[in-house]
C-alpha cells in the first residue's frame, strides 16, 4: 500500500469534512419551510461553513502548487480569516494568475 504523506491526509479528510457540509446544507435547505425555520438556520450554517473550508482549500492546493508542495504555516492560514468574500477574491486571482490550470 502506497504511504501518503501527512498533507495529502490532512486534505483528503478536509475534502470529506466540505463535501458532509455542503451536501447536509442543501439537504436541510430543500426541507426548509416556514413553519421549519430551524431547517434554514442549520443550512445557512452548513453552506457557510462547507463554502469557507472549501475556499480555503483552494488557497492551501495553490500555496502546495507554487511551494513544491510545503503547507502554508498556521499562521499564513489564520491571517487570511473567515472572510469568505474575501476568500472568494482570492481564489478568484488563483485562477486569473493561472496556477489553477491543471490541464497540459
């Protein structure tokens, strides 16, 4: 069995953590109603939550990208916040720079 290094883990249970926060968010919101307002609540919360990590994984992969495959330090990841607008910004410039092309 191939060893994976310690990143790769850490993402691959990342990726699980986005994608149970994502798909629980639009369960709940498809059961939302209004006399089932809590459903909307612990959506938002799950959507909020799955779209900041997965934001910030984008940010990570790009980091590992242009780093020879270094994590940014816990520090370079708390600098950048829970702002997802401004993660959206910057996951935006990833792409227009063009390290997110991964075709050849």
């Amino acid at each position: 069995m191939p060893k994976f290094p310690p990143s790769f883990l850490l993402l691959q249970q990342e990726g699980y953590l986005i994608s149970s926060s994502l798909t629980n968010g639009l369960t709940e919101l498809r059961s939302a109603h209004v006399h089932n307002k809590g459903a909307f609540y612990t959506s938002l919360f799950n959507l909020s939550v799955g779209f900041e990590r997965l934001l910030k994984a984008i940010v990570i992969i790009d980091h590992m990208l242009n780093h020879q495959l270094a994590v940014p330090t816990k520090k370079q990841l708390q600098a950048r916040g829970h702002n997802i607008v401004d993660l959206y910004d910057e996951c935006e410039r990833i792409v227009i720079k063009g390290s997110a092309n991964l075709l050849p």
